[in-house]
C-alpha cells in the first residue's frame, strides 16, 4: 500500500517546530500502518489472532472513518462523505470493523489512501487558520471553550493510529512474518504546513 504523494521526509524532523514534529509523527505512524497492512489479499486482510476479531481489513475500514471523522467532521465542521454518510451509526457503530470483510483489497486501500488525502488537506487549512490553537468545529456541546483544538486533535489520532498499528504488526506477524518498527527504505508522506 503505497502513496503517489510520498516524500522523502524521516518522520518527525529532530528539531522542527511544533507542526513540523506533530505532522511527522502522524506520518510515520501511517507510513508504519500502510506497510503492515499492504499487499495483502483477501484472506490476509481477514486474518485474526487468538479470539480477537480484529482484522487488518477492518483496520483499514475504520482508521478511514477515523480520518474523515475527525479531521473532516470534527475539524472542519463538514458532512460525512460516503460510504460514512450511508451508515446507520445508531443501529451499528460497529460497520467499519465488520464490512471491511464485504470489500476487495483494492477498495479498503483505496478508502484508506482517499480519507488521508482529505485529512492532509483539512489540516493544512486549519493550520492556515489558526495554527494548532484552532479548535475543532463539532462534537464539543455547547461550550466552544470546551472544544478541542487541532494540537489536541492530532495527539488523539497519533495515539489512535499507535495503537492499531500494534495490532496490525501481531496479526501480520502471523500471516507472513513481517515485523519491525519502521518499514524498509521508509519513505513518510509529510507535506510541511508551516514553518518555525
């Protein structure tokens, strides 16, 4: 699973600003994410470990909803695009996880690579705005004071992909025996947005 619209930027610089290190990090937790999850088929997207129901396809699935959600929804205030804007949330919260196995490879990556790009573009508009002080635009009641700002927002998203990329890394284990931090000759799509 690759991006067309990778650089050559090693994750977080070692003394860059704020922006610079957040977007970094995100960057190298999706460059690790897509390597777990890429190449894989249909029976490799739907491998499990153990009694877990986890599986990279729905990995896949619901780290794009992430993306939309958050960064499209919440950040900016916009509609849903689909297939989220379909989904009866209230009746299954869960569809992400379990319609990923209803989708080709090709369709999951693609959904992934598609809500990324919305997300890097979201992003930049929002550090144009207002930096990382910005605060998201839904989701906060009635307080604007009690929104979340966009620092708050990518520490969020950094530790959600953190934490599924551990997951997709001992469920590919399993299926091929890929391990490993960093992927080989890594190469992290970071589009600088600001600088010091």
């Amino acid at each position: 699973m690759t991006d067309p619209n990778e650089q050559d930027i090693s994750g977080p610089p070692t003394a860059g600003n704020e922006v610079a290190t957040l977007l970094g990090s995100l960057e190298r937790q999706r460059a690790t994410f897509a390597w777990k999850v890429g190449g894989l088929d249909e029976k490799g997207l739907a491998a499990k470990v153990g009694a877990s129901a986890l599986t990279l396809g729905g990995l896949i699935k619901h780290l794009a909803f992430v993306e939309d959600l958050k960064f499209t929804t919440m950040l900016l205030g916009e509609d849903l695009v689909a297939p989220w804007n379909a989904v009866d949330w209230e009746n299954d919260a869960a569809w992400p996880w379990h319609s990923a196995a209803e989708d080709s490879p090709a369709a999951l990556y693609r959904l992934w690579h598609d809500a990324v790009g919305r997300s890097r573009v979201s992003v930049r508009r929002a550090v144009a705005q207002g930096g990382l002080d910005v605060r998201i635009k839904y989701g906060f009641g009635d307080d604007p004071d009690d929104a979340l700002s966009l620092r708050r927002l990518l520490v969020d998203i950094i530790e959600e992909y953190a934490r599924h990329t551990g997951h997709a890394d001992l469920i590919r284990e399993t299926i091929d025996g890929v391990v490993g931090e960093d992927p080989p000759g890594a190469v992290y799509p970071y589009e600088p947005v600001a600088k010091a």
